[in-house]
C-alpha cells in the first residue's frame, strides 16, 4: 500500500546498464487475450475505472512473459491477480499513525479470511460486495476448479507468505529503516512471486517431495530475490518521492547508509550477479537427477525471473514513470555472465542458498 509521499520529494532519474539473463525470452501465444479478459474481470469488481493505471501496467503482458508455458487457464489466474495485487499495493493509505493503525487493524483480519476462501471458497468470510475481497472468492473457485487439492493449498499458503509479508511491511515504524538481512528476508515474502511459483507447480504437475527439497527452496527464493531487485533498480527513481523509501527499496535502503545513488545501484546489481550465478549453477545441478516434471518447475522458475525483467523494461515508460518520461535509463540485457562475483552476501536470510552448490564454483567463490 502506499504511503502518503512527503511535500516536496522529487523523483529521481537513474542510469542502469546491461542486466545479466541468460535465459530466452519467451512470451505466451495467448498474451492480448490475457489481458483483455483481466480488464472485463477487473471491470465486474469496480478496480478498473482507471484506465490510464491499467494502460501503464498490463498485467496480461506481464502474465505472459513471466508464465509463457502454462495452460491459458493458469496464465489468467495470474494474470488477474496481478491486477488485485498491484491495486492493494497502490491504494493510498494516507499519513499518520491514525492511518497506520487502521490499515493494520483490517490487514490483521483480511490475510486470514483470504487464505481461509481459497481453501474453502464458499466459507462466506470475505464480502463479495468488497472491491479487494469479492476477487479472491472468485479466484478461490478458479483455483479449486483447476488444480488438486495439494496444489491448492500450497498457492494458499504462497498467499499467506505474500499477504503476510505486505503486514510485515506495514508493521515496520515509521521512519525506521530495516537491516539489509531483514528487509531481504521480507521482501522475499512480500514481493508476491511465491504464488506464480505455486502456479507454475501446478501446471507442471511437480512432486511436493520434488518441489520442497532444501535446493529447490533456494531457487525458488533465488528467483524471487532476483525479481526483487529487478523491481527495485527501476522503481527507484518514483519511489524517491515517497515516505520512507528507505524501508521498501534496497537501492534508497544503500543509499541510506551512505552511498552514492550510482554506487547504490552498482551494489544491488554485484548482488544481482552474485545470485543469478547461483541460480544458474544450482539449476543445472538440480535439474542432472530430477524428474521431467522438476526440471519443467526449474524452467518455469527461469521464465519468472526473465520475463519479470522484460516487463520491467517495458514499464519503465509506464508504471514507473512520470509525467516528463521515464525516470531509469537501461542499456538492456546481456547473456554474457560477469567476470567474478566474489563470496557468497553475508546475509543469514540467504547465505543458505549457497550451501546446496556440490563444490565450490570458482566463479562463484573467489
């Protein structure tokens, strides 16, 4: 949700060079009725009234590129709930404690009721007359109609960490600025990617003994990281001209503590590197002995990470500009890996990940 921006605060233009992906890009055959359909869904709950805020974020497209393989059916659950997504982030909450209390006091009953209607759709705990709520007991039946029972409880409990995250967030005191670790630690739950992974479980139909393993847990949590910074890098310069970006941003939380917004930047792309390696590394090691299945979810997982960047490289004109243009300046992709990325972040919330690699990757480890 977003917070009333301080008078004054000025948005920030930044420079961003080639981004390391090795993976394609692909898009789904289906993308324009994607997002046709989620525009008439978004319509029937009274969230798409604003049509230049749809115009800007296309979710249609960002279900495409991030979901480019699974059944349409899947790719449209996505899609919608990108939309319901973005419109609880974007709802302004106003300033002041007052406003504060009031958003806690009704997340505190709103992520349990959520995840209570996508176990159970017809429960009857959410009010279907509620622009933020009738959509998930839609998307309950959508989900119940479309996966198995272990499936869906797990793209429930993917929405426990994410809504659960988005309170974390908003408990945090205002003007304090979380440790690095910690706000890694919550944006990997707020961030909202564990519910298309638990999407793309689905439609490749991966074992939960497959899914759960501790390596698979770390690229699961890699990728997500991954569209993290991604997510940071370009909303950086909108963000500056809110309250607080310190605490919801890696680039505005390094410069925080000192840096030069360019040498803020770099940091959180040496990280970027340091993990796209690992994701990369610790896929084909996962995928030698897996099953057709797993290595289908670790491809799905890729796909995320890519076609979230693709996406962010198209909003830059868009979601994350403002009324004189973008506000990032981005020399693109490249395939070609970096030189060394050094030891593993000494971050607890993350460090794990690296402990599932075989042997040390020089690349990796120097």
């Amino acid at each position: 949700m977003t917070a009333t921006p301080p008078d004054g605060a000025v948005p920030v233009r930044i420079e961003v060079p080639a981004v390391y992906c090795p993976v394609p890009y692909a898009i789904h055959p289906e993308a324009i009725r994607l997002e046709s359909r989620s525009v008439a869904w978004l319509d029937r709950f009274g969230l798409g009234r604003d049509q230049q805020w749809v115009a800007a974020i296309n979710c249609g497209e960002a279900a495409a590129l991030t979901l480019p393989a699974v059944p349409v059916d899947i790719a449209q659950i996505y899609s919608d709930l990108c939309y319901l997504a973005l419109a609880i982030d974007d709802a302004p909450v106003g300033s002041g404690p007052q406003a504060l209390e009031g958003v806690l006091a009704y997340m505190a009953g709103y992520v349990p009721r959520v995840v209570y209607t996508l176990k159970v759709p017809d429960a009857g705990v959410l009010e279907e007359a509620h622009p933020f709520e009738a959509p998930w007991i839609d998307l309950a039946h959508r989900i119940h109609a479309r996966t198995t029972p272990g499936q869906t409880a797990h793209f429930a409990e993917a929405v426990r960490d994410w809504l659960g995250g988005m309170l974390w967030e908003e408990t945090n005191p205002a003007g304090q600025v979380p440790s690095i670790n910690t706000y890694v630690a919550r944006r990997i739950s707020s961030m909202g990617a564990f519910t298309a992974a638990a999407l793309v479980a689905a439609a490749t139909a991966v074992t939960v003994d497959e899914r759960d393993m501790p390596p698979v847990q770390a690229l699961r949590g890699a990728a997500t990281l991954l569209i993290i910074m991604d997510n940071d890098v370009f909303s950086f310069g909108r963000e500056s001209g809110e309250a607080n970006p310190a605490s919801r941003n890696l680039v505005h939380l390094l410069a925080h503590q000192g840096l030069a917004t360019d040498q803020a930047v770099a940091e959180v792309l040496v990280l970027r590197d340091q993990v796209m390696r690992l994701f990369v590394d610790l896929s084909d090691q996962v995928k030698t002995s897996g099953s057709p299945q797993l290595r289908d979810y670790l491809t799905g997982l890729s796909h995320l990470v890519r076609g979230a960047l693709d996406w962010h490289l198209r909003e830059r004109t868009h979601r994350y500009a403002v009324a004189d243009g973008p506000l990032v300046s981005h020399a693109g992709i490249t395939d070609q890996p970096p030189g060394q990325v050094g030891q593993p972040p000494a971050l607890p919330a993350i460090r794990w990940w690296w402990d599932h690699l075989d042997a040390p990757r020089s690349s990796l480890l120097r």
